[in-house]
C-alpha cells in the first residue's frame, strides 16, 4: 500500500470510528483527527510524478476555469 493510499484508508477509517462511536467526547477526538486527516488528504499531490514539494493547485484551478491538459 502506498503512503497516498494509506492516508485515504486512515482518514476513511477516522470518519467510520466517529460515525460509530456512541461516546460525546470520544467522538469529538475522532472527530479533530477526521478533520486532521482530510488536510493531509488534501495535502496530496494530484500526481506523484508532479510532486515538487508545493501543494497541488489543480482544484483552485478548476474554479477560475483553467483548461488541464
């Protein structure tokens, strides 16, 4: 499993244990990770091929109606 995939997995995995959890508090702490977890996500290069250190710009790109290749 690659680190992109595993990243995806954890923060699936967070959102499943907060929607399961009964507890208040518990799932105000799995709630912060869930919320953790998706800037990481979001963090991730479109492609890593593409990966120069810089977080991807493909999403606002869309927005300001950029033509992708």
């Amino acid at each position: 499993m690659s680190y992109p995939e595993a990243l995806r997995a954890l923060n699936q995995a967070a959102y499943a244990a907060a929607r399961a959890c009964q507890n208040e508090d518990e799932k105000r702490q799995l709630k912060r990770i869930c919320f953790e977890t998706d800037e990481l996500v979001d963090a991730l290069p479109s492609r890593m091929a593409d990966f120069c250190g810089e977080v991807p710009a493909l999403q606002s790109a869309l927005v300001e109606g950029a033509r992708l290749p």
